[in-house]
C-alpha cells in the first residue's frame, strides 16, 4: 500500500512542474510586455539624433523612428502592439538604433553572457553551499569566524570595486612574476592560434577573474544562508534519532541534514540570480567583455529601446529558468511537494 502511494505521488510530479512552468510563462509574459512598456517611456530615441553634423531634418529622424518602431510622436499602444506582433508572432526583436537587427546582436553576445553567468553560478552556489554547511557544523570555531568575517567584508563590497580589485591584483601578479600569466581583458587574446586545446587554455584564463568576481558575491551571500539553515537543522529530532539508530555522522549530516537544509536554498536560488546578472553586468564591462551586460549599458546610453527590451527578455528568461529549476529542485528534496501535487 505504501509503494502504491509513493507511486501514485512522484507520477503527479509532472503535473505540478507542468502547472509551474505555465506560471512563469505567464510571469514571462507579463515581463516581457512591462520592460517594453517602461523602455518606451523612460528613454528618448530621438535624443540620439542631435548634434549630429550635418544636421538631420525634424522629418528624417521621424522616418528613422517609424522605420524602427519607436516614434515617440505615435501612440505608445500602437507601437506596442506592433512590436508585439513582430516580437510574439515572428519571433523578431526589430532593429537597434544603429539599424542592425537585434536578432543578430543577441545571439552574439547572449552565448558570452552565458559562459560567465553558468560558470560563476555553479561555482559560486556549489562552493557557498558547502562552505556555509561546514561553518554550521563548526559554529563559533575560528574557522567559523574566519569564515563569516570574510563573508560580511565581501558582501559589503560593490561589485564594481571587487572586480576592479581582482584586476588591480592581477597586474600586480603579473609584474610581480614577469609573465603574463592572468588576462583579465576581453574573453579571448586577439590571434590566439594552436588549435582546440590551445583555444580552450586561452579562454578558461580570461574566464578566471570574471568569473570570481561574479561567484564570490554568489559563495558570501550562499554560505550565510546555508549556515543559518544547516543550523536550525542540526538540533533536530530526526537527526538525533539516525544517529541513535546506527547512522555515522558523516551519514547523517549529509544524507539527513544537508538534505533539508537544502530546501530553503532551492528558493533563495532563484531570486540570488537576478542579483547575480546585476553584477555581471559590471563585470561585463570592466573586463572587456562584450555580451548582454555591456550591451545593456551602451543602449541606455544610445536610448535604444528595441536593444534595452532584448535584454530584459534575456534577463527574465534567465531568472525564471533559474526559478523553474528551483522548483524542480524543491519538488525533489521536499516529499511534502510531491504530495500536494497528488
């Protein structure tokens, strides 16, 4: 009877991840139609056109504007549901204000984005998550302190500062040595030739600093919520019934406590990721790196709301993904989950 039940709940498993996912994608929606909504009303395309030698006629730049889809002297409604027409129908983000099309430029620069978001997420979740269960199995040792002050100084650190740092510290490496073994500018060197392995050494040491720069924040803000976790944990009864049963430590902490401990983190998961895309933003941009971070910067400075609405979708996409595998994470950690489903 007992393995009917459990059947019959992990088999609605799929049910509750299917409703899930029909909630993000109605949160996708809803994002999507807002960031194009307070694009169009919080830049001015026009600005760009001015001071332009020689001057462009009053009629030119209305052409311009209309030929992209972000005249201001059009209503907002209508240049909404055209953009949405194009956008939700034919899968076309339109034109930037340099006229390239947009669809273009995001798949150049969203593969860039990814390879240091991916990177810098699992390093930063996986290494924040262990630190903070082994400073909770050590509470108030000096390791534990250690640990929380260098915690709290990373936190209250600007991600700007603390990439700028690691780059300051990578030069003076470098002189110290008298080698150019840290690249800390753009993704690549310019004419990297020797094949694969050659390709992939080159950019896994122009990946390093970025990538730390991005995880650190994520390792600081991981392990002080796993720890406060992990230790109301610790003191349960369950734990201590395992351990009157036979289970090693080790065992029980793992298979026991960390378990549990990890179901909360699964939802603070998802909402550390928008914090995180904010600092590799940053982190884009100091270090040379041209992908959607970057690219958002420039097109708030150009006014470009086609280019500025491409990234937000990237943006809500990425966080709600990450929102979506928190669930998935849930459901598999949490029986309770799986339960309500059924």
């Amino acid at each position: 009877m007992m393995l009917q039940q459990e059947d019959w709940t992990i088999s609605c498993v799929p049910f509750y991840l299917v409703k899930r996912l029909g909630y993000h994608a109605v949160l996708l929606l809803a994002a999507v139609c807002l960031s194009y909504l307070l694009a169009s009303l919080a830049l001015d395309p026009r600005a760009y056109y001015e001071g332009r030698q020689p001057p462009l006629s009053p009629s030119a730049v209305d052409h311009h504007l209309t030929a992209l889809g972000v005249n201001d002297h059009q209503p907002l409604r209508d240049r909404f549901l055209h953009w949405a027409d194009r956008a939700f129908l034919h899968g076309d983000l339109g034109e930037t204000i340099d006229g390239t099309p947009v669809d273009a430029e995001f798949g150049r620069r969203i593969g860039v984005s990814l390879r240091l978001l991916l990177a810098g997420t699992v390093l930063g979740t996986v290494a924040g998550v262990l630190l903070g269960a082994w400073t909770a199995v050590r509470q108030y040792r000096p390791s534990d302190r250690a640990v929380t002050l260098a915690s709290f100084a990373l936190l209250s650190t600007p991600v700007f500062l603390l990439a700028v740092l690691l780059k300051t510290g990578a030069i003076w490496f470098n002189q110290a040595t008298g080698t150019d073994l840290i690249q800390f500018t753009g993704e690549r060197s310019p004419g990297a030739d020797g094949g694969l392995w050659t390709a992939l050494k080159d950019r896994s040491v122009h990946l390093l600093l970025p990538t730390l720069s991005v995880a650190l924040f994520s390792v600081a803000s991981y392990s002080r919520y796993q720890r406060s976790t992990m230790l109301d944990v610790l003191g349960s009864d369950y734990l201590r019934t395992a351990r009157a049963k036979g289970l090693g430590r080790r065992a029980v902490l793992l298979r026991h406590g960390l378990r549990t401990a990890l179901i909360p983190m699964s939802t603070y998961f998802s909402y550390g990721f928008l914090a995180l895309f904010t600092g590799a933003t940053f982190t884009e941009t100091i270090f040379g790196w041209h992908g959607m971070g970057e690219w958002f910067v420039n097109s708030i400075g150009k006014n470009d709301v086609n280019s500025v609405v491409a990234v937000n979708v990237f943006a809500a996409v990425t966080v709600l993904l990450s929102g979506f595998l928190a669930d998935l994470l849930h459901a598999a950690l949490d029986p309770r989950i799986r339960r309500a489903a059924s």
